[in-house]
C-alpha cells in the first residue's frame, strides 16, 4: 500500500505561509535620531562649565512604535571613539582621570508614539574633570532597534 505525502506537503506550505505573513508584519527598520531647528544641542565640539548644564534637544522617529532613550556622558580623555560626527573635534593632551563625571540615564518614551521630542537640562557637577567628554544618545523602538548618536563635548572651567 502506497502512502500519499499530500497532507504532509499540504501543512507544510501553510506552515511556510504563515511564517511569510509574519515577517512582513515586524519592525524591520531602526528608529532615527534627529536635531530639533534651531536648538539641537548638545552639537559636535560644543563647549560647557562645571555648575552649569547641558540642555538636551532632540526628537526620535519610528515607522512603527518607539521604545525608549538613553544618555550616556563619559570621559575621552584616552582619545577613545565611537563618535558619528563626520567633523572630528580638536583633542586635548592625553590625561589620567582623578574626578571623571559620569552620566548613565534611561528615559522612557510614552507608549504608542512614532515621534517625540525630548528637551531635557542635564545638571554638570562642580569639581569634575575638565577635559574632553563623549555625549551618547541611544535610542531604541519597541522592536528593539537601535540608533547611536555619539558627539565630542568639552567641559571647561
């Protein structure tokens, strides 16, 4: 007696369809990370003071659904990189850290939105290290995509 393999073929392209129409319904596509006219800022190479702040203008886009943000602020004074910017920055002598600010802080981004606009004012302490910092924005969607935006600031006395 001869089995017929027509309800195996059958469930399998059903299986396959099912999965075709699955991905075309992801995220496929990284969220952007965009400046705000005329107030963008922090900018490449920008210039701030123990005491003061950094006022953080951005917007974030997404085809289908943001997530959230983060900024990150760190000392370049090894002359690391991961910078984004197509101009470099003028470097300052290589240092050891004694007092390095560090800055780590995720934002949450409200549910369903596929743009926003952040204006945020970032307090720089006194008696940090002056020097060269990396000013980070990741942002991610709710997919998990990701974008990186990182900028070379300077915190001058």
């Amino acid at each position: 007696m001869k089995k017929s393999n027509y309800p195996a073929i059958v469930m399998l392209l059903c299986a396959l369809g099912a999965c075709n129409s699955l991905s075309t319904d992801k995220d496929m596509t990284p969220p952007e990370i965009l400046p705000v006219p005329e107030s963008t800022s922090p900018t490449n190479c920008a210039t701030f003071h123990p005491g003061g702040v950094i006022p953080f203008n951005y917007a974030f886009t997404d085809d289908v659904e943001l997530g959230s943000f983060n900024l990150e602020i760190h000392n370049n004074f090894d002359h690391h990189t991961h910078s984004t910017e197509a101009t470099e920055c003028d470097q300052e002598p290589k240092k050891e850290p004694v007092n390095a600010w560090k800055y780590n802080q995720d934002y949450p981004i409200p549910a369903g939105s596929t743009v926003y606009e952040s204006h945020l004012r970032i307090p720089i302490p006194e008696g940090i290290d002056t020097g060269e910092y990396h000013f980070m924005i990741r942002v991610t969607d709710a997919s998990g995509w990701q974008q990186l935006k990182s900028v070379t600031i300077f915190i001058q006395n």
